[in-house]
C-alpha cells in the first residue's frame, strides 16, 4: 500500500516533464504536417488550374471540301491556298491578341481591334502589330484532310 502513495523523487520529476515537452512538440509538428497536407490538396486544384493552359496544342482539322475556298477559317485558324500550296496562320492578331478577318477584296488580313493589316504569307504590313502572323504545322492525311496544330 505504501507505494501507491510514494512522493515523486526530482529525477522522475523532470522525466515527466521531459515527456510532457516531448509530446508537446510531437503534437504540434503533427498538427503543423497536417495543416501544410491540408493546404497542399486544397493549392492543388488552382495549380493545375494555372498550368493546364499552358502549352495546350489541339488539332484542326480542314476536310477536303472545305480546302476549295482560297482562304479558310476554323477555330482561331487560317488555312490558306496560295500559288498551288497550302499553308496555316494564326488568327491571333500579333498587337493585342484579338482575332484577325479575312477581307477577299484586298486578300489581306484586317485586324477589326486597333487596324493591323497582314498579307498572305502572314507579313505585317500596317498597324500597331510589330510582329508577323504566327505560322502553323500543316500535315496531309492520306484521305486528304489536312491537320493544323495549334499550340496556345
Ligand atoms: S489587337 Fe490587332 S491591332 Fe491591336
């Protein structure tokens, strides 16, 4: 019965104490690893938010039918027959970004934004636009569709 009652000596003491600090900071790492896993999974979904736009590429594709027209448009995509051959522009203005028209009168390409005019080939000629059209990858299929990749 005498040792239910014992008096704590100092070492058992501090060991205690010890303990309690030990748990202490267990607890509070736990609860800190907890809180980063909680913020990791909650973060995830704006990340790839964030990312998912960058270097997304679809693909356009132009059937044989629509290929009559000496210029087409599709999906941000000019498709244009020129001298024979075809090839692809984008229709994203180089200025601002806006998207371009084709105007058959003057064969060029008109920004309706702030003006910029393009040729054919995709050269600036006037405006505010410093840059060229954007040239695309154009690739034949063997039923005669042709695809363009647009990367944006
Ligand atoms: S966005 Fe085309 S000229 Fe400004």
């Amino acid at each position: 019965m005498g040792f239910l009652f014992r008096p704590e000596t100092a070492g058992e003491g501090k060991r205690r104490e010890q303990g309690m600090k030990r748990r202490a900071f267990l607890k509070k790492g736990v609860t800190q690893a907890l809180y980063a896993a909680a913020g990791l999974i909650l973060a995830w979904p704006v990340f790839s938010f964030v990312t998912y736009r960058k270097n997304r590429k679809r693909e356009i594709i132009f059937t044989p039918g629509e290929q009559a027209a000496g210029v087409i448009f599709k999906e941000g995509v000019f498709l244009v027959k020129e001298k024979g051959t075809r090839h692809a522009l984008s229709a994203r203005c180089t200025h601002l970004g806006c998207t371009l028209r084709y105007d058959p009168v003057s064969r060029r390409f008109r920004c309706p934004c702030h003006g910029s005019v393009f040729d054919l080939g995709g050269g600036r000629i006037s405006g505010p636009a410093r840059k060229n059209l954007k040239e695309l990858p154009v690739k034949k299929k063997t039923g005669g569709e042709r695809v363009v990749t647009l990367t944006t």
